[in-house]
C-alpha cells in the first residue's frame, strides 16, 4: 500500500528525515516511535503534503502512484487521512457542513454517489458514537473552543466518517487521559481490517497498549534504526530511547 | 412648499460653495469622486415599476419601496412629521447635494412605547444610466420603543444614488439598523446615515458594502445622553476595480456612553476598501468604554486596503482601545481543509466565508441574513456550494 523509500525530507532547507525506508501492506499497524526531534512528526506531514515540507531525494509509492505530487486534497481523496498533532481552529467554518463537503469530495472521486444531508447526518451520529463526541460539537466551527482531547477526539470521528486506506495519527496520544486515549484507539480499532493500514507515530507506549500494532519502528535522527514487533515498545517504555541511539552510533 | 424650496435653494447654494469633495481633504483622503463628476447626472421623471429580486414583501412588517428616488409602493403606517436637522449639511457637501435634490424618502416615526414586530424594510432600487437620486430618509424612534428598520440598495446601470438617513433614539429606545449596499457593479452610492442617541438608547448600525464601482457609507453617531449604547458592525467584500470606503464617527458626549465597533473587508482582484474610523471623546464624557476593530482580508497581491482607526480622548477616565489587521488566508486551517479531502479553491472560499461570518451570525432578522449569505455567495470568486447552511 505504501512504500517509502530512501526518503529524505525537511522544512525550510533544513534536512529531518535522512533516508527512511518503510513498506506498509493493507491491514498492517504499524507504530513509528522517536525521540523528540527524531523527525517523526515530519514523515507525518510529508506524506499529507503540509506547505514548506518538502522532499528533496527518495520516492513514496502509494499504491503505485507518486504520492508527493499530489496535492493534499488529492491524497485525502485517495483514501490517505492524517491525524494532526495540532488541529487548528477555523471559527466560521460549520464542522458538519466541513465534514460533509470533504466526505462528498472524497465519495465523488471513489466514483460514489454524494450523501445528502439526512445520509450525512445518519453517518455522523453513528460515528459520533464511537468516539463518543457530543452532537452538540458538531455545529460549532471547525474545532472551535474545542479542548485538547475534543480535538483529539474530533480527528478521530473526521477519520471516521471519511473512511480512509491509509490513517496517519501523528501523536494523537499526547496530551489524553487514558479515558481519551481509549476512545482514540477504539475509533481506530474500529477502522482496523484486511483493507485498512495504520501509521500511528508516537513518542510513548502508552496508546499501543490498547491500540496493538504489528510492527514497532525506531526512528532516530532522521532514519528507521530498529525495527520489531509490539514487544519492542515495550521495551523502549522501559529503557528509554538512550540504548538505541547508542547502539546506532 | 416654500419652506422646502427656501431650503433647497440653500443646500444648493451650499454645496456651490463646498464643492465636490476632493482627496485633498482629509476625510476624502482615499476616496476620488472624479469619475462621478464626469457624468452630468439626471432626475429620472418617469414612473417605474419596483419589480425586485431584493424585496422582502411578506417577510417585513412593512416594505416601502423606492425607484430613482421615488416612492412607488408601500402604505407607510408609521409615518412621522417630526423636523429632524441631524445630518449635516454646513460642513457635509454630499448632505448639502441631497438636500439640494431631495427626493422621497421614508419618514418613520415610532411613537413612544412601541415595539414593532419585524422590521421595516426601505428598499431602494436604481434603473438606468446617467440617472441620480436623493433619497433622505428620518426614522425617529420613541421613549422605550423599539425597531429593526433595513435598508437596501440594489439596482441595474451606471446611476448614482446620495441618499441620507437620519435616526433618532430617544431614551431607552432600542433600534436595529441595516443598511445593505448592493448596487450594480457600475454604479456610484454614497450614503450618509447619521444618528442621534438619548439617555439609556440602544442602537446596532450595520453597515454591508457588496455592491457598486465606487461606493461610501459615511456613519455619524452622537451618543449625546448618558448610558447610551451604539455597535457598528460593518463588511465591505470587494473584487474587480471596486473601491469601497467606510467612514464612521462615533461622539462620546456624555458620560457611561460605551460603543463597540467590529468592521471586515475582504478585497479581491484590484480592489481597494478603505476603513477609516473616528472616535471622539469629549471632555464630559467620563466612564467611556469604547472597542473599535477593523479587520481585513486580503485575496490577491493587488488589492488594497487603507485602515485607519482614530481615537480622540478629551478626559481621562476612559476604557477604550482599537486595532487594526490586514492578512491573507491562512496557511494552516487553508492546509487542514484541503488535507480532508476539499479542493483549495472550495476551501479559501470555506475560509473567505468564514471570516466574513462572524458579522453575518450577528445579525437578528433571519430572512436579511440570508439574503446577505446568498449575495456573499456570489461575491467569492468561484462557485460556493448553494446551500451551505443545509446540514446545520
């Protein structure tokens, strides 16, 4: 589904990501770990295409197409979602209006009928559920006034309803009680199948603990240094991420 | 008659002598009326019919409609004979051209304890080219009553309307006031509103520009008894060679008197909006609070906009501040848009909205709002979704 290889990356001239390589097959969770700085959140915002981060040398094969020449609404219609670290608020701009316009962007490039707004508003309470946000939120703006785990939460309904292949969740733990870390991973469990791929980017264990991964990737300075199963979460929780990073050098 | 026709002729003689105003004035400062002087202007004498898109008939408690000035339809109920010399026409040279050339106009008076239900809507509609009018409208609103009066501009050809409107609300009287500018885009509108404010009144004066190829609304408030309240909400959304200009003067002349202003411009294209706003408050007007906030949204590298907040404090116990911004849509919530799937140009336009909104939200009446989402929707520069409102 999803291949990178030898990508090197960065924001504003300055090089991040210094060859990563990272194969992800439909129905595979994989979690990418790091310390700060590691350039995890900069793999994040490469593969959605965010202005000023760009990739100077190396591919990303999505389904067989060049991902990094689509525009991000592109790749959000080809099935591609990120979970932001930080959502933005937009005041004015109706969160289930938003979300309706995106969902009927994304079915109409699928080639999918578009869903009227009693279609829409069905979906919406039905995912709602999952994440168990209020409905109230959803005629507010876009995130407005939203707390952190609302946003948090919110991104994770957006995933939700939009259905994507590929979910990218650029620590979408930080900052959660475990209350809201156990809806986060219950919204993604939920998405989980033989389709469905997950990237979770995460500097801690904690959200593998309900959301498992089959994969654990160690990215430090730029560039995947270990690779394992869940057990190497684990690991890293309880040494630290110091024994990798002297074990590379 | 002859008090009237004493009167003209005085205007007349006064706009003589003040002339066109020119940007070497400072009020005029960003504001050329040379191309409108090059048109010798005309009374439209024939009578037209007020067919109109823009008509709230049956959704107002009352509609007056005007075209070129004239009044043609609507039996005004609340007709009032009260004199009011608000607007000013000694120093005010457009003042001066409309009482000059006065035409018809509403003249409402709310007795003293009534609250109308609705509102009122003035709906003036200007056909033709190389025609002129001079609508003066004077709503006086009584002790404790209370109005929503609107007032629209529309029209089809290269004509200019000079209207003036005056409003006074007398003690404890609440009055929520619109004028929607909507003009043809070949159009010249100049309107001058001018407001008088007693102890304890209450007034909002929102102010949209949309429409015309040179366009000013000029807003005058005495806040002249004590306690007295005004909100100048304003939106100018300009594209093409637009030129949309917004002067306002709000006089604190007595004490515990607060205003908040909230003014938006969205320019496009080669477009340019002016903001130019004035608070003054005079040494007697202790305990004044005052807000005063122009924001504006520029949409291409050659749009201009000039902003210019004044304060002019006269005493020393007053809470007032004011602020101006201009910017550009933003990257992020532009990137967060588009990263779930909607196209850039959908998405600015989702942000264009979005911005101007927050006056749009404010507004009470629900049918003005909506005429002013649709007309918004056909000022963005692509296609908006038709009925963005639907799945609220």
């Amino acid at each position: 589904m999803l291949e990178i290889k030898n990508l090197h990356a960065g924001i504003d001239g300055k090089e991040i990501l210094k060859g990563l390589t990272l194969t992800i097959n439909p129905g595979e969770v994989h979690a990418i770990m790091g310390p700060n700085g590691s350039g995890k959140s900069t793999l994040a915002n490469v593969l959605a295409g965010r202005p000023r981060y760009v990739a100077t040398s190396g591919e990303v094969l999505y389904e067989g197409k060049n991902l990094l020449e689509l525009p991000p609404e592109e790749r959000a219609r080809e099935g591609v979602f990120l979970a932001m670290q930080y959502p933005v608020e937009i005041p004015g701009v109706n969160n289930i209006y938003f979300l309706k316009a995106a969902l009927n962007a994304v079915r109409k490039h699928r080639g999918e009928e578009e869903l009227d707004a009693m279609e829409f508003l069905q979906l919406a309470r039905e995912k709602m559920k999952v994440v168990e946000l209020d409905e109230a939120f959803m005629n507010r703006g876009v995130n407005e006034g939203f707390s952190g785990g609302e946003k948090k939460r919110n991104e994770i309904f957006q995933m939700a309803v939009l259905d994507p292949k590929l979910a990218i969740l650029d620590e979408t733990d930080s900052g959660l009680d475990i209350d809201a870390l156990r809806i986060v991973a219950q919204g993604v469990n939920a998405l989980r199948s033989e389709h469905h791929a997950v990237l979770v980017i995460t500097h801690y264990q904690r959200l593998l603990r309900y959301l498992v991964p089959d994969f654990v990737h160690v990215l430090a300075n730029g560039r995947i240094v270990k690779s394992g199963g869940k057990e190497l979460a684990e690991e890293l929780e309880q040494k630290g991420y110091d024994w990798i990073e002297e074990e590379v050098a | 008659m002859t008090v009237l026709t004493d009167l003209r002729s005085e205007a007349a003689g006064r706009f003589a002598t003040l002339g066109w105003p020119t940007p070497r004035v400072e009020e005029w400062r960003y504001t050329n009326l040379a191309p409108l002087q090059k048109i010798q202007w005309r009374v439209d004498d024939s009578r037209q019919s007020g067919e109109s898109s823009a008509s709230l008939a049956g959704q107002a408690a009352l509609e007056l409609v005007f075209v070129n000035g004239r009044h043609i339809a609507g039996e005004n109920q609340y007709r009032g004979e009260s004199e009011v010399h608000i607007a000013d026409w000694e120093r005010n040279a457009l003042v001066a051209l409309n009482a000059a050339n006065q035409q018809d106009g509403a003249r409402i008076e709310i007795p003293a304890g009534t609250v109308v239900d609705g509102f009122i809507h003035l709906l003036f509609i200007g056909r033709g080219d190389g025609i002129w009018s001079h609508p003066r409208n004077t709503i006086v609103v009584g002790k404790n009553a209370q109005v929503a009066i609107v007032e629209t501009y529309v029209g089809t050809g290269t004509y200019f309307t000079n209207s003036v409107t005056e409003i006074v609300a007398d003690e404890s009287a609440v009055v929520d006031h619109y004028k929607i500018e909507c003009e043809s885009r070949d159009a010249f509108h100049i309107g001058s509103v001018f407001i008088r404010q007693e102890r304890a009144s209450n007034v909002t004066s929102r102010n949209i520009a949309l429409g015309g190829a040179l366009a000013r609304t000029e807003t005058h408030v005495a806040l002249a008894g004590e306690g007295a309240s005004i909100t100048l909400d304003g939106l100018f959304v300009g594209a093409g060679s637009q030129h949309l200009d917004s002067r306002t003067v709000i006089d604190h002349l007595e004490p515990h008197c607060e205003s908040f202003e909230l003014y938006k411009g969205v320019l496009d294209d080669n477009a340019r909006g002016v903001f130019d706003g004035k608070i003054i408050v005079r040494p007697d007007a202790q305990k004044t609070v005052s807000r005063q906030v122009n924001r504006n949204l520029l949409l291409s590298e050659t749009a201009i906009v000039d902003s210019k907040p004044t304060l002019e404090i006269h005493n020393d116990d007053v809470k007032c501040n004011h602020g101006s911004t201009i910017g550009q849509i933003e990257q992020e919530p532009l990137f967060y848009l588009r990263s779930r799937g909607i196209g850039e140009e959908e998405a600015r336009n989702l942000l264009v909205y979005a911005f101007a909104s927050e006056l749009v939200d404010r507004m009470k009446i629900e049918p003005v709002r909506e005429q002013i989402r649709r007309a918004l929707f056909q000022t963005l520069p692509q296609r908006m979704p038709e009925r963005r409102g639907e799945a609220r």
